[in-house]
C-alpha cells in the first residue's frame, strides 16, 4: 500500500511545535516581565508610601513639639506676668501706705510743734547760741490763718499749730524766728534758711519720697525673697 503523507508534513509539524514553544516562552517570560514590573512598582509605592508617613509622622511630631513649647512658654509668660502685677500692685498699695501714714503725721499739730523745736533747737546750736539765725517757718495752709493770728490770737485752740505759733512767735522772734503761710494745701512745714538761701521741704509729699527711697528698696527685696 503506497504512503500518503506528504513528504512535508513532518516540518509543518515541527514549525508548528517549535512556535507553539516559542509562543510559550514568549508569554511566560512577558508574563515574568509584568509580574517583575508589579512587584518592582508595589515595592515603590510601598517605599513613598513608608517614606511619606515617616514624613508626616515626623511633621506631626515637630507641630507637637511646637505647640507643647509655645503652650509652656505662654504659661510661663503669663506667670511672670501675674507675679510682676502682683508685685507692681503689692508695691504701689505699699507707698499709698507709707503716703498715708506720713500724711497723718504731718497734720498732728504736736508732730509739727515737736518738729519746729527741733529746727529751732539745731538752728540756735549751729548759731553757737548767739540768737542770730534767721529762720522762717512756713506753715500749712490748713492750720493756720496769719490774719487770725494778729486778730483772735486768744481764740485759738489751746495746743493747736496755730496757737503754738501765736504763743511762741514772741520770743522766737527774738531768735530770729518767724511764721509765714503756705501758698498750696501741702501739709507739714517748710523751713526757709534766709541767709543760706535755702528751703527744707519737710511737707508730707516730700518726707513720704524721701522715705519711700529708702524703704521701697528693702520691701522689693522682701519680694523678691532675697532677704527675709
């Protein structure tokens, strides 16, 4: 019996299998190629996406710090503010104080007597007791009234500025002694020096400041507990 197949279907067949091979090659390695590609661009994104929250974790964490320090630093700001008005205030009601104690002084009459002999006193030791000084005293408007002076002298209350300058102003004058009134509503006394050309200013206002300047100093450090 004579053979049928053609001579040729022996090469078709192999061309066939060799392409279906190559087909096949072909594919799995296009298919390795994107699985390649997948994982490379999953390994990428999976990097930035690492990267960008250790960025935002990191800017989440300098917001924070920044906040936590501004927060403290207001709070200390506010503190240091609370303790210096406190101070300021604590300061300010101890002067009013110190003003006000001073001003009632300054408007008993028995201080004011007591203050004029010792001027007078200093000025006729000074003077090596030759009665030669020559000092004015120049007293608070409040208190006393020149012209009721040389008027009433004998209506005056007994123990008053007023009716101690009457009763004394004789023989001080012979000290070199005299009275005048004060032009404003300061109270206590000043004492001109007429051959000096000097004025004492011993009224409230000015013996308040001068012992402010001395006790202000000591009562901040009482403050600031640098001395107890």
């Amino acid at each position: 019996m004579a053979d049928t197949t053609h001579p040729n279907a022996s090469g078709i067949e192999a061309l066939i299998s060799r392409l279906r091979q190559e087909g096949v090659d072909e594919g799995r390695s296009e298919a390795e190629r994107i699985v390649a590609e997948a994982e490379r661009r999953a390994r990428r994104i999976l990097e930035e996406a690492e990267t960008e929250a250790a960025q935002t974790r990191e800017s989440a964490e300098g917001d924070a710090n920044r906040f936590r320090r501004g927060g403290e630093e207001a709070l200390r700001t506010a503190m240091r503010d609370a303790v210096l008005d406190m101070k300021e205030t604590l300061t300010r009601r101890f002067a009013e104080q110190v003003r006000g104690t001073v001003s009632e002084l300054t408007r008993d009459d028995e201080m004011l007597q007591r203050m004029i002999l010792a001027v007078v006193g200093r000025a006729r030791d000074e003077a090596g007791g030759t009665g030669e000084s020559d000092v004015e005293f120049i007293l608070p408007r409040s208190v006393i009234e020149l012209d009721q002076l040389r008027r009433n002298p004998e209506e005056l209350r007994e123990g008053s500025l007023a009716h101690f300058a009457a009763s004394a102003a004789a023989d001080m004058l012979r000290q070199g002694v005299s009275f005048s009134r004060a032009e404003d509503d300061a109270d206590g006394i000043r004492v001109a020096l007429k051959d000096e050309g000097l004025v004492i200013d011993l009224t409230d206002r000015a013996v308040a400041e001068v012992i402010l300047r001395h006790l202000q100093p000591r009562f901040r450090a009482l403050l600031e507990g640098v001395v107890s």
